[in-house]
C-alpha cells in the first residue's frame, strides 16, 4: 500500500512546489528606521512600501508668506505627534503656492520625532485598507500625501477615501492621517447644472444629491486651508529670499525685481514655485557668466 501511495505523495509534492514558485514573492517590510518617506507601489508588489532615498529637503522658514496656513498645519501636526486628537488636512488652492512644499517641510522638521510620510497616487488609493494594515501597531507616526488629489465626474474611486476617513467601521489607526492637496476645493468638478437642482425649502436651500455627494468627500477633511495667488509684493519677497538662500541676492535689486516679473509674466503665474525657478535660473546664469572666459 505505502509503495502505491509514495509516487502518489511524490508527484502532489512536486505539483505544490511548481504552484509556489508561481505565487508572488511575499511583500518585504520597509525599514522603518533608515527612511522617513516612502511611496506606496501597490498590494500586488513585493516591494509594497518604497523608500524614498533623497526626499526634498524643505525647512519651514522656507515657507513664505504663508503664515496663516503654515501655523495651523504645524500645530495639527504636533498635536497628532503628542498623540492627542488631530484633522486630516485638505490644503486646496492655486498652483505653485506651497501646498505640497508645506508638507514636504513637516517631514523635515519632525522626522527625527517619528513622523513618517507615505507618498499615495490616486489610483491607490482603493488598496488604503492594506496600506493601514502595514502601518498598524507601529510607533511611529504616518502621514498618508496624496499629490494633486482630483477625481473625475464618473470616477467613484473617491468612494474609498471617503470610507477610510470617516465612513467605514475601521477608520484610520491612532497613528495614520491624511493630509491631501488640490487645486479643487471639493475634489470632484462642479457644474452649473447642479446647483440649478437646490431646492428652497422654508427659507432654507437644499442643494441637489450631486452636490452633497461631492461636498461630503471634503467635510470629511477636519481642517481646511486654503492657498491663493500670490500679489506682486509677496512674489518678489520670495525672490529675494531664494536668491538670498542661494548667496546670490544683488545690492541693486531693481534689475533683477524687473527681470523676475518678466519671468512670471511669461509663465502667466506669480507663484513661489516659479519665484524659485527664477531664483535658481539667475543665480546659475550669472554665476555662468562670472566664469573666466565665459
């Protein structure tokens, strides 16, 4: 009977082993200790969590003319850092105007007291509850950055991030937060149409169900702020200190002031990104210029 059965057993071995080497490889833990930001890759990857080798080095003083917002993200950051109750954070606004620097310079600022940034693109964000699995139980403390967050009329993607903030039974860990940035203050795109559906009841307005829709998304965002265009003065501010910072801040800045409002004139933006991309462009152009026989 055993002589039957051992070339039985044998090839079920065999077949096992063949179907192992199939499965994918199991997801390797990321080294929590040596890195402070990381980008998700995806459940079905070995490598789930990413570490990021050379993220941004941002300080908060970096940060210009943007004392409002940068006060109250801070303190939002140190309260979750202190383990006491603390929002997710919807920063919304123009383009350019340090919504993703600002929190990009919380990590730099707070590394070396836990804070740890996972970098998540929107078409991951269906895999949130396998990302807050990875990060259960952990001391540390997570901000989940999601870029230039957007969603689409009939993308229902959103959904998920609406269930992890505040709609599922699970919710977010003690130690996870979202801090999400947009050019759109209610992350889905608004059309005239619909706000011809409200309803006036009582002396109140009702808006339609597709505005509630998209309006309950952003609420479920604890704290709100907001980032507008920078005015002319505030954009020169930022030139100078980036020139500054780069060692390169003339005693006559009236010829510079004129040439980085060429500059923002042309790229249609008087941002602080593009206050340093010209920061950065004459201070290399003319350091260029200084060299012999240039």
């Amino acid at each position: 009977m055993n002589d039957t059965l051992n070339p039985i057993l044998h090839r079920v071995e065999t077949l096992l082993e063949r179907l192992e080497a199939l499965l994918p490889p199991a997801p390797r833990s990321p080294d929590w200790d040596t890195a402070s930001a990381f980008r998700w890759c995806g459940s079905a990857k070995p490598e789930r969590l990413r570490r990021i080798a050379r993220p941004l080095t941002l300080r908060l003083e970096d940060i210009r003319c943007l004392d409002r917002q940068k006060e109250a993200i801070d303190r939002n950051t140190r309260q979750f850092l202190a383990g006491y109750p603390a929002n997710n954070v919807l920063l919304w606004g123009s383009r350019g105007t340090g919504k993703s620097s600002l929190i990009k310079a919380l990590l730099h600022q707070y590394q070396a007291q836990g804070l740890r940034l996972i970098e998540v693109e929107r078409q991951h964000l269906v895999e949130l509850p396998d990302i807050l699995d990875c990060l259960d139980g952990r001391p540390e403390k997570f901000v989940l950055y999601c870029d230039d967050l957007s969603f689409e009329a009939d993308d229902g993607s959103y959904k998920n991030l609406k269930a992890v903030l505040e709609g599922s039974l699970a919710g977010l860990s003690p130690n996870v937060l979202v801090y999400a940035t947009s050019n759109r203050r209610h992350l889905l795109p608004e059309f005239l149409q619909e706000n011809q559906q409200a309803r006036h009841l009582d002396g109140e307005i009702h808006h339609g169900e597709a505005v509630e829709e998209k309006v309950s998304l952003s609420e479920r965002f604890g704290l709100w702020l907001s980032f507008h265009p920078f005015t002319q003065d505030q954009y020169l501010e930022i030139v100078r200190y980036w020139l500054e910072q780069l060692g390169s801040l003339p005693d006559d800045f009236e010829p510079v002031r004129l040439l980085a409002l060429r500059f923002a004139l042309e790229r249609g933006s008087r941002s602080g990104r593009v206050a340093a991309q010209f920061a950065r462009d004459w201070c290399g152009r003319t350091r260029l210029e200084q060299q012999p026989g240039a």
